[in-house]
C-alpha cells in the first residue's frame, strides 16, 4: 500500500486550482529553514566542545537564519542543557544529546523517570514520533469521537486518551479481545504496535542512564497522578500551549509568537478530532497541543492533539523567561502569556526560579550518580522542597486576565 511512483509501481497524478498552483514555490524549503534547530545545535555541541554552533551552521549550504539560530540556543539554555555565555554541555545536555528525541521532549522522558511517572511519560513520546493511534472514518465520525472521549475519561486531555488507548489495547491482547478493541475504539493496531516498539526503545534508554521504570500507567486512574502527567507534559510540548480568548461558546486561542517566522499572536482554533472541540466547560483557559496544522479550506489554523492543563503547570515546567507586572497583579511568561497571581509578584517570580532550579538540580544529580545506591536518600530533600515550594506556587495561581496582553 502507498503512493504510486513512491512505494509502488506506477505514475502519480495531483490536480489543484490553477491560483493554488500559482502560489506554489518551485521547491520546498529547507528543513534547516523550516525545522526546529535544537537537536541539531546540542549534537554539534556534543561532537565540537569548543566550536561555535552560530558559525558552523552559517556555512552550511542553506543556512538558516539569525533569528532561528539564536531561538534555538536561547532554548537550549532555558532547557538547561547548555551553559549560558560559554554555551558549554551541561550533565543534562550531554544526555540528551544521545537521546533520539528532540530535547524537550527527552526532558521530559527524565522528569517523568525523575518523578515515577515514566511509563506514561514513556507512551506520550513514542506517540510523538509516530502519529495519533485513533482513526477517524469519514461515515462514522461521530462514533469515532465518542470513543476517543470515553478513553480519555472526562480528563479533558487528548494525550491521556492516548495513553488509556495504549494500555487498554495491551490488555486486551493479552486477554485475546484485540481485535474487538480496536473496532469498537477505532484505533490502528498498525500505529499502536510502533508505539510499543519506539516506547520499548525509550525504556532502554532510560534503564542504560540508571532511571527505572516508575509508576506504571495503571496509576494514572487517580487524578493527582493524572495531573503530574500532565505537568511533565508541559515540559515535552513547549513553547506549544495556547490560552482562551473570547466567549466560552467559541472554542478561539492565542498561542505564542514566533520571532523567527515573523508572526505576531496567532489565533488557532481546536481541532474537530480534539476531546476539547465542543468542551464549554474548560477547569482553566490553557491548554498544550502537539501540533498546529492548516486547513486547505479554510485557511484556518488547528490545533491537533491537545490538553487542559492548570497554570501553575505551564509556570512549573515552562519557560524561565519571566516578567512581573506588580500594577496589574501578574506574570507574563515569554512575552506574551500573562497569569493572574495572588501575593507579592517579585517575590512570586522568586518562587518558580527557585522550583526551576530545584528540578535542574535534582535532574542533574540523578545523571551524575546514576547507578548510585544512597542516591534515593539524597534526593528526600531536594523532593521535599520541590513539593513545598509547589504546593505554595499552586496557592498563588490564579485564573489570567483575558483582558491583559503584554508584548
């Protein structure tokens, strides 16, 4: 099965409107020009220690621009994976740098091994490098939608139906109703099984740098664990969250500009496929997506593959790039997405440093004595006051103010 003249045999033939086919450019860009930059920037570090990564990629043939190349960098460092002036390999970079992921998403692979969640964590990355396991036939749409929302169990999170998915359908295999399962989910067993290869290839990752499994997948039926999944999820899929605008009868968000392509504030809109299309009664007006995709039609921007999440969250495991507005009572996180905080704003900012360097440091620590026996009784601390300073972070977070934007 496939494309003619690709995969078989044959010629193969595509008709579009004559102005769509005037539009066209003769040749596709780059995937240097089109293509996130940091997985590239972190192996040259690891195979150059001392070269410059901005200079390197400037010879190449098509080289990307100034803007994505710095972009790239300033992630990697909010990432802590290099070192800020000397962009120097951190314990957590030479790591990820071996990891066949990009780099957030390998974050998050430790955090959830980190903080006992892996094997949900696990799923959640194999399938971003496949594709979402659920098929949706054009005859039995509404059917299909009805299955995915019953997997995803009211948690308002397409990435938790995935995982249902995954675990429910190993179960079913086992107990021999696989085939059952997947007709009445609607879900590729062809997908779901190089979920579990790419998942078991992850897992071996983990086990060769000394993280273990932790809690399985079968936890996630309580909802503080649905939650830290969550959590970590924020940490895999950014910058990719958006935020509420307008009325809650119209599913319309924000997300985040990007410099390098030189777009201001998008507005997207969720996905028809999404959990979260019709959903009027969001528990918060965030919300983390794996991809955006363009409609041919409508031209209208999509958000595929999304997740509520709370905003304590996205300040959490989101980007350091902070700023305090004491006039108005909030914080705004990479210039654009603005939270309602209750307290002193410095000193609330001060906090999510403070949890920031808490996670780099714990992250950190488990790489450089992995393998270590006493390793478990040396984190206690550092997880106690990981869960203090959450738990007054969480206090502090109030709903955003829709009617605040700050460039």
């Amino acid at each position: 099965q496939g494309r003619a003249g690709r995969t078989g045999p044959g010629c193969c033939f595509h008709l579009f409107p004559r102005a769509r086919f005037n539009s066209m450019p003769l040749f596709p860009l780059p995937e240097m020009q089109r293509l996130p930059l940091t997985q590239l920037c972190l192996q040259f570090r690891a195979l150059r220690p001392e070269g410059d990564i901005a200079s390197f990629l400037a010879s190449s043939i098509s080289p990307p621009s100034t803007a994505q190349v710095q972009e790239a960098l300033s992630r990697l460092e909010a990432l802590g994976c290099l070192h800020e002036g000397t962009q120097s390999l951190t314990p957590l970079g030479r790591t990820l740098a071996v990891f066949p992921c990009e780099p957030a998403m390998g974050k998050m692979l430790l955090l959830g091994g980190m903080l006992g969640c892996l094997d949900p964590v696990l799923i959640l990355a194999a399938v971003s490098a496949v594709r979402d396991p659920f098929i949706v036939p054009v005859e039995k749409r509404k059917a299909a939608t009805f299955a995915r929302m019953a997997l995803s169990k009211l948690s308002r999170s397409d990435h938790l139906a995935c995982i249902s998915a995954y675990t429910q359908w190993r179960q079913a295999a086992e107990e021999g109703r696989e085939e059952s399962f997947l007709r009445d989910n609607f879900l590729d067993s062809r997908a779901l099984e190089q979920i579990r290869i790419i998942k078991d290839h992850f897992k071996e990752l983990m086990d060769q740098i000394g993280f273990s499994a932790g809690a399985s997948s079968s936890l996630l039926e309580s909802k503080q664990d649905k939650s830290l999944v969550l959590a970590v999820l924020c940490a895999g899929l950014h910058p990719g969250y958006a935020h509420h605008i307008g009325s809650a009868k119209h599913s319309v968000f924000r997300t985040a500009p990007c410099p390098a392509a030189g777009q201001s504030h998008g507005v997207v809109h969720i996905h028809p496929s999404s959990v979260n299309y019709k959903d009027r009664e969001k528990p918060y007006p965030w919300l983390v997506f794996q991809e955006q995709v363009v409609s041919a039609h409508e031209r209208k921007v999509y958000l595929q593959a999304t997740s509520c999440v709370p905003p304590w969250a996205l300040l959490l495991f989101g980007s350091p790039k902070l700023k305090g507005h004491p006039e108005v009572g909030a914080i705004s996180m990479d210039g654009w997405a603005v939270f309602r905080v209750w307290g002193d704003v410095d000193s609330v900012i001060l906090l999510i440093q403070q949890v920031h360097e808490e996670v780099n440091a714990m992250l950190n620590l488990c790489l450089s004595n992995h393998g270590n026996n006493d390793l478990r009784q040396r984190l206690d601390p550092n997880f106690k006051r990981l869960v203090q300073l959450t738990e007054v972070l969480m206090s502090l977070c109030g709903p955003p103010k829709p009617s605040i934007v700050i460039v």
